[in-house]
C-alpha cells in the first residue's frame, strides 16, 4: 500500500491560492512593490504564407498601482517598407503559441462588451520606415483578476473597422485580419 502525506499538496495550493487570487489582488501579491512591469517579446507568426512580413521587437507595459493608468509603448519591427497599410494589435485570450498566432484565441474580453470596448483593443497603427514606435495609455491591467500577464498580443494583417463593419464579425474582432506576428505578456524583473 502507497502512503501518501498530503500536507505538503495543501501548503502548496493554499499559497498558490494567496499568491494568485487573494483578496481579488492576483498577481500584485508577486510584487515586492506597487508597481509592476512587463514584456511581450514579438515574433512572427510560425504559420504566415511566404511574402508576407515578418514582425519582430517588443511591447514594454508599466503600471506604477492598481488604480493607475496601464502605459504601454510598441517598438516592432519588419514591415514592408513601401506600406503605409495599418496595423491592427489587440490582446487575446491565451498565452499559448504552440500553433504559432492561431492558439491565441480570439480577444480577451472578460467584461464581454462588443469590440472596440475590449481592455485589449489597441487600435490601428501605421508603420513609418517599416516600424511601430508608439506609446498609448490602456484600460488593461498587470494586477488583480482582470490582469493581462500570461496572455498574448496578436499584431494583424489589416485595420480594425472598430466594430463598424456592420457584421458580427466587427464586434467580435474588428475584422482585422490574420495574424502577422504574436507574443506572451510576461512580467518583467525591475531590476533590469
């Protein structure tokens, strides 16, 4: 017969259970201050035809609380340099890559409002000399229930009609397109 202690299994969930779902805090618990940081290094999609473009760089989010602003600043690179084209970026639900963009799910929308009310929604970016250099502030959040660390941001093909397309299609996901490039929202260490 196995014997099997199951107070070390217990200790173990309980301080998952603090460390993620405390008190509706989540991921501030992680944190050794009221700030947090974090970055989503972008790659293209591993299931793009040939020609089309291959994006690449960084997403930097910072939130100095959980009542503050979320800022977010975009350095992507590899666009066709002859395109003004607009980009499309939005967060979606999953932070799996394993099926390159397409197991990313469609877009995070945990208060489930039509687009473009989703915490996630970007907007449109136009590439100038092949890259996105912007900074915006966002609804989302690196804190709580709601947090956006673990999920991924999806770069598209086309423009966001902004849920003005007059299709379901609009308010579900701006009907913008494939995915170009993608990448998982992790929390990043302060000290770098």
């Amino acid at each position: 017969m196995i014997r099997f202690n199951i107070l070390p299994l217990l200790a173990f969930l309980l301080s998952c259970h603090v460390l993620f779902c405390g008190s509706g805090s989540g991921l501030a618990y992680a944190s050794n201050s009221d700030s947090l940081q974090a970055v989503c290094r972008m790659q293209p999609n591993t299931r793009l035809e040939p020609g089309m473009p291959r994006v690449y760089g960084h997403i930097l989010f910072r939130q100095s609380g959980p009542k503050e602003k979320l800022s977010v600043t975009f350095r992507l690179y590899g666009l066709p340099a002859d395109s003004q084209q607009p980009r499309a970026m939005h967060i979606h639900e999953y932070g799996d890559l394993s099926r390159g963009c397409d197991s990313t799910g469609g877009h995070y929308n945990p208060l489930n409002v039509n687009h473009p009310q989703h915490p996630g929604d970007f907007g449109n970016f136009v590439p100038v000399n092949k890259k996105i250099r912007q900074s915006l502030e966002s609804p989302a959040t690196l804190f709580g229930k709601l947090s956006i660390v673990g999920r991924s941001v999806v770069i598209h093909e086309g423009k966001d009609d902004l849920g003005r397309g007059g299709n379901v299609g609009s308010l579900l996901n701006g009907n913008a397109g494939g995915r170009l490039a993608c990448c998982v929202i992790g929390l990043r260490n302060p000290q770098n």
